[in-house]
C-alpha cells in the first residue's frame, strides 16, 4: 500500500518535470515514449512471471505484448525521421521510476502483489495520457510523431479501463 | 410499309420485356456484398452491422496494436489480426452475433444477419 503510494507520488513528479520544461524537442519527445512503453514491458514481465492470478498475468502478457508492439512503431518512424532519442530529466526519471516499481513489486507475491501492480499500473496510464494531452502531443514538431501520439493515446485508455477493472476486482 | 413497322415494334417490344424480366430475376438472387469493419482507435467502426446471408465481413486492423474479433457466443474467432492486416468472414447462418477483442475486454462489436 504504502510502496504504490511512493511510486504514484514518483509519476506524477516526473511527468511534473515534463509541464515545467519550456520546450521539448522531438528527439526528447522519442526518448520519453520509448522509456514510458519500456517501463511497463518490464513490470508486465514480472507480473506474468510472478502473480498467480490469471486475470493479472493475462493483463500482464497484454501489456508486454501491446507496449512492445507500439514501441517497435516509435523506433521505426524515428529511424525513419532520422531522430536519434535523446535521454533527458523525464526520460531518465521514468526509467529510475520503473525500476523502483519492479525491485519493490519484487519483495511481494500473491494478492499483496497483484494489488501494487495493477494500482501502480492505474496511475501510470492516467499519468501516461495526462502527459500525452498536456504535453507530448502538443510539444511535438513533426506532424507524423504527433499523429502516432495520437493513435497511441487510445491504447493507453483502453489499457487503464482494464486495470480499473482488474483493480475493482481486487481486494 | 405499315405492317413492316408492326412488325419492328412488336420485336422491340418483345425484347425489352425480356430485359425487364432479366433485371427483376437478377435482383431476386441478390449478389452478396462485402462489408468492412475497420479497427482504430481501440474500436470496431461501425460497431454494429446488419448483413445479409452470404455476405462477407472483412476486419481491417488500422490501429497501432493487434486485435481479435472473436464472437462471444464462439461462433467465429478471427485469432490474432496484426496492425495493417485484416481477416475475413461468409456469414452464412441468420443470427445475432456479439463479439469482442479477446485482447481488450473494453472493445465490443455487434453483427446481424438477417
């Protein structure tokens, strides 16, 4: 309970770090899609390894799956946009943040597990699309990253209907 | 001259009831029609269809993720369709046909034939 309250109050300053900056360029915009999908890869791994619940560990394999699929897309318009991503405070802050999520998700198992998964990944998809919104789709230059933001963004509030879901379930 | 003329009119007239009796068969054994249901957004557009037996139904996945359209009641399951690739179905059997993605329970779609 008290670790996915910490790793919420993570999310949310790093995409706070996000709204501060005056502009963010492309090849940031890059970096931060490819780490935010990432991120969520390696918790579903966990998960689907470690819950024993089989609405979690399908959510999971949904989320690796999915997440993989949209970043193979990210890396192959910015292969060909000639965008190199570019590591910057949010892109580095979600990638410290998804590691402290996986190394405190690790300690637990069965329902204490299932509960910081899904309630973390709760918060992390709100705070996806909230950074999609206020940020990343507004920030960004070239009208092709901006369309796949935006194709994008639907995924990511189908994902957090389903955790919601799973999170109603869960006691 | 006025019996030749009778004559050509009487032909005409033959020939276009012959047309019209053609036309109105071909419409009696209605050709089958293809629909498509295009996936994006995390939605099947349109979400309902009413179809006629024999139709075909194409899904086309438009969206950045894969998606199934697989029928609730386990009459059809169209298995994985990747992004940009599509699936396709004769719908023979009159019926209601509810179905979903089996990947995202939030999408929901609705086929009738009729």
């Amino acid at each position: 309970m008290k670790l996915s309250s910490v790793a919420f109050a993570g999310i949310l300053s790093l995409f706070a770090t996000v709204a501060g900056a005056q502009a963010i360029n492309d090849a940031q915009i890059a970096s931060i899609v490819v780490t935010a999908n990432q991120v969520d890869i390696e918790a579903g791994k966990l998960a689907q390894s470690q819950s024993t619940n089989p609405e979690v560990k399908k959510f999971a394999q949904q989320m690796v799956t999915d997440h993989t699929g949209v970043n193979k897309q990210a890396v192959a318009l910015a292969t060909k946009l000639k965008v190199t991503p570019e590591d910057n405070d949010t892109s580095r802050s979600l990638k410290a943040g998804g590691d402290k999520n996986v190394a405190s998700l690790k300690a637990m198992k069965g329902a204490a597990f299932d509960k910081a998964y899904i309630d973390h990944e709760v918060a992390y998809h709100q705070q996806v699309i909230d950074a999609l919104d206020k940020t990343l789709i507004p920030g960004a230059q070239n009208a092709e990253l901006k369309a796949l933001l935006v194709k994008v963004r639907p995924a990511f509030v189908a994902h957090l209907e389903h955790a919601q879901h799973i999170q109603s379930t869960l006691k | 001259m006025a019996r030749r003329l009778l004559q050509v009119t009487v032909v005409l007239l033959a020939s276009t009831a012959v047309t019209v009796a053609a036309a109105s068969g071909a419409q009696r054994a209605r050709k089958p029609v293809t629909h498509t249901i295009t996936i994006t957004g995390m939605q099947y557009t349109p979400a309902t269809l009413a179809i006629k037996p024999g139709d075909t139904v194409v899904w086309v996945n438009k969206d950045i993720v894969a998606h199934t359209a697989t029928s609730t009641a386990a009459a059809f399951n169209s298995h994985m369709i990747p992004p940009e690739k599509s699936w396709k179905m004769v719908f023979k059997t009159k019926g209601d046909y509810p179905y979903a993605c089996s990947y995202h329970p939030t999408m929901k779609g609705s086929l009738t034939v009729q």
